[in-house]
C-alpha cells in the first residue's frame, strides 16, 4: 500500500526552522515504535505519519516548490535523529531525500513529472524508491545488463521483469526501476512506475537479521504499463559507466548510510549508558558505570563515534563548499564509520553479557541491525579494493 496522505492543513505555509528539540522529539517518538516494527516486520507508517506532520519528508525539495531546500548536512542532521529511533524509517527516507538532492536529475527529468513527485513530498506523500537488484545480476553497481525489459506499446512502456531487497516496497508510492529496453541496442535506465499501476505483485520476501521494517521484498512487474514520458532518464549502457564519475551522489550514498548506522550505535550507547548507571551487583555496592574498567570500554565507544561524527561532518562540509571528496575517499568513510558503528555496538554487548542478547532489551536489536551496514553497496570488498589501487596508483 502506498503512503497516505496527511490532511494539508497539518503542514505549515512555509518550512520551520529544524531545531535540536525537534529532533529529540522524532527520536523519542519513533523509539517508542521500533520494537513493534522489528517485531511484525511491517512498514513503520507511524513514523512517516509523524515526518508528514512535521514536513519533513520534503527536506531536500526546492524551496521554490515548498520544501526546505536543505543540503546535505542539514539532510544527515535528519536522517540521523530518524535512524536513532528507527532506522529503517531513516533508510527508506534517504532514498526520497537522495531524488531531490540532486539539481540535474529535476533537469533531466520532464519537469511537470519532478515537480509532481517534489509537490508530493512536500505533502507528506511522494516516497520513492530505486529498485535496481534482481535475483540473477545482484547488484547493477558490479555491472551488467538488468533482466528487467521495458518494451514500446502502443501507449508507453510495458515493464516485466522481478527486482529484490526493494526498500521500502510496500510503502513507496513511486518504483524507480531499472531495466533496458527492448530495442536492438538496448538502452538502460530509469522508469518511473506508480506503486499502485496493474501488474505489480510484491512478494513477502524480506526475513532478515535485522532492519525489519525496511521491507524489501520481491516486486514482480508482469506487463506493467507506464507512461512514454516517465522513462525518466535512460541511456546507453558506455554513458551510465561514464557518469559514475561524478561524486555528488557516491558521497550522498555513503555519508547517509554511514549517518543511519551511526544513528543505531548512538542509540545502543545511550541505552548502555543508563543500564550501566541504574545496574548495582550487590556484591559490588556502586554501579557499574563506576567501574574503572567499564569506563575504559565506554571511553572507546565514545572515541569510535567521535571519529564517526568528526569524519561525517568534514567530508559533508566540503561537499557543500565545493569540494566534494571523490568516490573512493567517500566509501572509504562509509567503510570506517560502519565499522565503528559494529564495533561500538559490540563493546555494550562484552559490557553487559547475557542481558545485551535478550531480546526485551533494545541493545539486542539495535545489534541486529548494525550489522546490516555491512550489505549495502559499494561493499568492502569493491571500497578497499579502489581505496588500494588509488593509493597504488593504478
């Protein structure tokens, strides 16, 4: 089901001042409903009702279109306080936040179709979501041509194909898909698909360790009709490896995933902090917290996110001076400060011993869900090896 809209009224006239107050508050409310989500693996519509109130699913809209018009700090600032309470929520967030961060893509898309999707936003509605991966390619980002194929009709596009781990499925109310079209030399692409067009079938695939309640299922297209003009921005297969140069959207991609798991680290460290205050063995009369050796561990935590926001902070600064760090110094952040995030999250769990595993305790989910940084593209594997052949040079 696609997202709801919220009554216009509930938005302001024009964009309010993001305050740290504010995003307490986020935090807060959306903790309250983590637990429930991971749980029943459902979407977490309660926190995109409350992002709708707020305006803010319009965060990086234009504001010559009603949104905020912010930049990419002010986004992680967001998407921070998001993924403290609810990461899932923060991931699927990122992906409508990552469509209108980027000027070229409203200029080459048509503009009556961006400034629909941007409006849509600004009311509360408008998630989109890119469905690239598919069961026999992976992931498009080690290359290759999509199995999914948009063929000419009459009227459009027909879309066929299955993509999977599709974020957000059952909640967006846009698929951006990626597929070729059927021509001799096929061109490859983008196509704007509404979530509730005929011929979609999303299959309950997602069962995962951790974030739940991101559902990324398994979307079927079989002939799904879409419009001529929403094959958004498709192009020769040479012209998509040639524009991966450009690092606007690899430091977007890695500055914000880093952020969301950052986000779950800092919530599993505030949690560990007060079990640590409120724990006293009666054997030892003061509570843990006072002990020299847990001080320490807790010392390492806060050096690990310390590193993480220091890292996160410079490199989004720089984009947005004009000196945006090039690709492999981007992921290479992503690999350090999801690194970090893990490792934090595993210090509470040496500190705290069976009551960290037990699943009436957040520090058990919030584990669970760390651990998810590892899977997101580019990979380890593909960072160190770009990091390695750069600082080789070759």
């Amino acid at each position: 089901m696609a997202s709801q809209a919220v009554a216009p009224e509930a938005f302001p006239s024009s964009p309010t001042p993001i305050g740290p107050d504010l995003l307490d508050r986020i935090t807060r409310t959306l903790a309250e409903t983590a637990e429930h989500y991971d749980r029943t693996a459902e979407f977490p519509r309660a926190g995109f009702d409350l992002l709708g109130r707020e305006g803010l699913i319009g965060l990086t809209v234009p504001r010559h279109l009603g949104g905020h018009g912010a930049g990419l700090s002010e986004a992680l600032r967001v998407l921070g306080a998001v993924a403290k309470g609810e990461p899932s929520t923060a991931l699927i967030l990122f992906m409508t936040y990552h469509y209108h961060s980027t000027p070229e893509r409203a200029r080459a898309w048509p503009q009556t179709i961006y400034e629909k999707l941007a409006r849509q936003a600004v009311e509360g509605r408008g998630l989109i979501g890119g469905l690239r991966v598919e069961p026999e390619l992976g992931t498009p980002v080690r290359g290759g041509l999509p199995a999914t194929i948009a063929r000419r009709t009459a009227d459009g596009w027909a879309i066929s194909g299955t993509k999977i781990y599709s974020t957000g499925s059952t909640g967006l109310d846009w698929f951006s898909v990626w597929a070729k079209t059927d021509d001799d030399n096929p061109r490859v692409g983008n196509f704007l698909v509404r979530a509730d067009s005929p011929g979609i079938d999303i299959e309950p695939a997602w069962d995962h360790l951790g974030m739940r309640a991101t559902v990324s299922h398994a979307v079927h297209f079989a002939d799904t009709p879409v419009p001529l003009d929403h094959a958004v921005d498709i192009r020769p297969p040479e012209q998509w490896a040639t524009g991966a140069a450009d690092p606007g959207p690899a430091i977007w991609n890695a500055l914000s995933i880093s952020t969301i798991y950052d986000g779950v680290a800092r919530a599993a460290r505030d949690w560990l902090r007060a079990y640590l205050n409120e724990r006293v063995p009666t054997n030892l009369g003061a509570s843990l917290a006072t002990l020299p050796r847990v001080q320490e561990k807790f010392g390492e935590i806060e050096a690990l996110l310390q590193v993480n926001r220091t890292l996160i902070r410079d490199a989004a600064a720089r984009h947005e001076a004009g000196d945006t760090p090039g690709a492999t110094e981007a992921n290479t952040i992503k690999y350090v400060a999801t690194a970090n995030a893990i490792r934090a999250v595993e210090i509470g769990l040496e500190l705290t011993g069976n009551p960290g595993i037990s699943r009436k305790n957040p520090l058990e989910r919030h584990y669970r869900d760390v651990l998810c940084s590892r899977i997101h593209s580019p990979q380890t594997d593909t960072i160190l090896v770009a990091a390695g052949r750069a600082a080789l040079g070759n």
